[in-house]
C-alpha cells in the first residue's frame, strides 16, 4: 500500500486517441499531472 509521500507505481492507461499513455511518458512529458478516476459514472443505481 502507498503511504504519503511515495512515488506512484508506472501504469498504463488508454488515451481518448486509442494509444497507450504510461505514467513515466507522462510525467517526463508534462512534470506535473492530476489523474482523476471517476468509477461511478457507468454503474447502475
């Protein structure tokens, strides 16, 4: 489990465009990023 102050782990994600964005590409790319995960938008009730 991350504890405050630890470095995420790399992961992928797809991008709107169909690529694969990780979070090393990311970062090196923009230095500074907030990822928002919204899980609640496709679930029933």
């Amino acid at each position: 489990m991350l504890q405050v102050g630890d470095k995420a782990p790399d992961f992928k994600l797809p991008t709107t465009g169909g690529q694969e964005l990780t979070l090393a590409d990311a970062l090196e790319k923009f230095r500074a990023l907030v990822f928002l995960f919204y899980v609640l938008d496709f679930t029933g009730g």
